[in-house]
C-alpha cells in the first residue's frame, strides 16, 4: 500500500479570509412570505424546527418535515 505524505510547505486555507467577510458585512434578515401575506422570520422557523428536532429525540432524516411543521405552525399563529 502507498503511503500518503502531506507536503510540509503547503499554504494555509483561506478560511479565515473568508470569515472576516462575513463578518465585515451586516447580515440580512430572511423571511417566509406566507399565503395571508403575512411573513414570519427565517430565524423563527429555524428555532421552532430545531425544536421538533429535539422533541424528537435528535433523529437525523426528517429535518424537512420539521421545517415545514415550524412554518405550518408560524402561520397559523399570525393568522
């Protein structure tokens, strides 16, 4: 078998580069238009979804029932 051998001169990755963009630039709120016209908070429908997850027992696989179940959820509220 060959053996792997990382090169001792490779330059670093750019990743802190790119953390200090998104740092410099103000973050933009993301909505959920609903039906009503009404619109809820990307970040509302993320916390509630991420709740579904918990009360779930962290079962990876259905994370896209929870989103839709948070935005089901956030909709009726407003209505």
């Amino acid at each position: 078998m060959a053996k792997s051998v990382k090169k001792s001169g490779a330059a670093p990755k750019a990743a802190a580069k790119t953390r200090k963009l998104a740092e410099s630039k103000p973050a933009k709120k993301k909505t959920v238009v609903s039906t009503n016209g009404s619109s809820i908070s990307h970040d509302r429908v993320a916390q509630l979804a991420h709740r579904f997850w918990n009360e779930r027992g962290h079962v990876h696989g259905h994370h896209e029932e929870d989103w839709f179940r948070a935005e089901q959820a956030l909709r009726s509220r407003t209505s």
